[in-house]
C-alpha cells in the first residue's frame, strides 16, 4: 500500500497539480477537528463562494478529514485521504503533497488524522490577510518549498486547527481558535462555535454565501457512503451560518429517530422511546419525527399512548391519516382494519 501511494505522490499527483490554476479562488475559513473522548473527526466551513461543501470539506471514517481552500485544488481531499488511510500521519500527508505541487504558494490546506494529529498550511501568496493556527502548536512552523521558492508554512498541532484568508483582518483565525478551545459540548457544537467567532469578527471580507459540516465517527463500518454523523451543506443563503445551526439541530434529531428504531429492532422499548422523545424536544414540530414515534408505540402495544401523537399529527396534515391504511401491506402496521380505523379517526378527534 505505501509503495502504491509513494507511487501516486510522485508520478501522477504533479500532473493533476498542473492543471490551469483557477481563476477565482474558493477562500473560506474553516476548521478540521478531532474529539479526543469519541474519536469523531470533523469539518466545518464558511465562505462567500457558492456551495462551499462541494470542494473544501473531505472525511472519511477511522482515516481523517481535510479542508483544502484558497485556490482549491480538490484532490488534496481524496489524495490527503488515501496516504492517511495507508498510515501516514496527518502532517506527513500534507506535506508530501505540498512538496509535489508546483503551486502550492496559492494553497490553504489542513489535515487531521484518528490520533489528533493535525497540520494546517497557508501558501505564502494567498489573497490576505490569510493564516492558521494548529491547537497546541509548540513552534513557529516549517516552510514548505514549492517550484523552487518559499511555498508557505505548515503548522503542526494536536486536535484541531484553524484557518482563513481573503478576511476583513488577522483577527479571524485567533478568533475561531478561540471559540472552539472555550466551547463545551460535542465536537458539531464546538466547529459551529468556531464559525461563529469568525464571522462575529468579520469573516470574509466580501460577505457570506454557503456553509457545510461534515463529521464522521471514529470507526469504518465498511461502508463509507452511510458513515456520517452529519452531512451538511449551505449552498446559497444570506445567513449560512444560522441555517447550518438549524440543519445541524435537525440532523441530532433525527440520529435519535435512527436510534430509536434501532432500538426497536433489538427489542429495547425503553431505549426507543427515550431516543424518540430526544428527538421530539430538538424540533417538537416535526410531524414526521411525531408520526413514526406514534407508529412504534402502536407496534409495542401501547396503543392508547398513540392516540395523543397521531392527533397532533393528523391536525397538522391529513395525509398523514390517509397514508396510515398504506402501511400494513409493507409490514410496518399489523393487518387489523379495525386497528387502522382507530388510528384513523383520531383525525376526528375520535376513539
């Protein structure tokens, strides 16, 4: 495997670097993160540049993540990725594709790995004011070089890093690092925090457009397309970082929901419920979290308990109702007519 990545570093990542240099430059703040306690890694990203989360953030399960910016060059993500996934270290990643890219001077990326180990890279001719901070960084940085010159400097930490160029001032970066050290709570909590102290300093100059946050969990379930905690992308919106804020709250509730029925398959009633009634109290007026709640009462007999949830929902929408007698043909309701009516006549008011 690290014979096959050497391979790809030295022969084909110089030919993808060569590619036309873009002519606008994606520049953002964000920031890669690392939970010690649950081993979750995460990124989180702010730019006025549409649909920000199509390039900038890249992570994958029990390997790391990667947030590449400034005239992004993508493939740092997948690239970045692969040598984690075969052993390298994060900052040992990022500096073997820096040094095979004639052009990195014009890069902003960072790298964090399943220890913590992270490293952040500002190129020496971002658009500024540009820079980084690596959590607990003991040192003033390396340079990196690139085509022969001095490319930039890469900072090395433990946890976390943060950076930004294109800013209103060199405020953002100690800003954001600020913001994620002083927040309690879980690692989405903590990058929205950091996001949110950059923009309260000025954030991009040029305004805001597009946001996204992606974390995965600490360990591969083999299945790479469903390892997400969350998932989320802003691509156009004049307050990006507050419908992030509420997609993230709409996210946590519905990992309750799969909780839930994942409780359900095994039979823990007690665990459903609890997880059912989390995801309640994060959004109480979703119909369809309310809905499939009431649906799992029915099916662990507690029919009357029911009756209360499937009237909220039904007032909210009376297709609810109508999709109600659709559901024993697939299993998920007992084929009991006289079950379904009363289940039905809630949207009555009845019994």
């Amino acid at each position: 495997m690290l014979r096959r990545i050497a391979f790809i570093i030295f022969f084909f990542v110089p030919a993808l670097f060569a590619q036309e240099k873009p002519l606008r430059p994606v520049h953002t703040f964000s920031i890669v993160a690392f939970d010690p306690a649950t081993g979750e890694l995460g990124v989180a990203v702010q730019s006025h540049w549409f649909a920000v989360g199509s390039g900038v953030p890249w992570a994958e399960a029990g390997v790391g993540a990667v947030a590449t910016q400034s005239f992004l060059d993508p493939s740092y993500g997948p690239l970045g990725l692969d040598l984690m996934r075969s052993g390298k270290s994060a900052p040992d990643a990022l500096r073997g594709l820096l040094q095979a890219d004639e052009s990195c001077n014009i890069r902003q990326v960072a790298m964090i790995d399943t220890q913590g180990r992270v490293a952040t890279f500002t190129g020496a001719k971002d658009i500024q004011p540009a820079g980084g901070i690596a959590g607990d960084s003991t040192g003033e940085g390396a340079t990196i070089q690139c085509g022969g010159q001095s490319g930039g400097t890469v900072r090395v930490g433990k946890n976390y890093a943060v950076q930004a160029n294109l800013m209103s001032s060199d405020k953002i970066w100690p800003a954001m690092s600020k913001g994620f050290e002083s927040t309690q709570g879980d690692l989405a909590g903590k990058m929205l925090a950091a996001l949110d102290a950059a923009q309260a300093v000025g954030g991009d100059i040029r305004g805001r457009q597009s946001a996204a946050l992606i974390i995965v969990p600490a360990k591969s379930s083999g299945r790479p397309w469903s390892d997400y905690l969350f998932n989320l992308r802003v691509d156009d919106s004049p307050e990006p970082l507050k419908e992030l804020r509420r997609l993230v709250t709409l996210q946590r509730a519905y990992n309750h929901m799969n909780a839930g029925d994942k409780a359900v398959e095994l039979h823990d009633n007690q665990a459903a419920l609890r997880e059912y009634g989390a995801a309640e109290h994060l959004v109480p007026d979703s119909a369809e979290m309310i809905y499939w709640h009431a649906i799992a009462l029915v099916n662990m007999g507690k029919l009357e308990e029911s009756f209360p949830l499937f009237k909220k929902v039904f007032a909210m929408d009376r297709n609810w109702a109508d999709l109600t007698g659709r559901l024993p043909k697939s299993g998920l309701l007992p084929d009991d007519p006289q079950l379904i009516k009363r289940i039905v006549s809630q949207a009555q008011g009845g019994q």
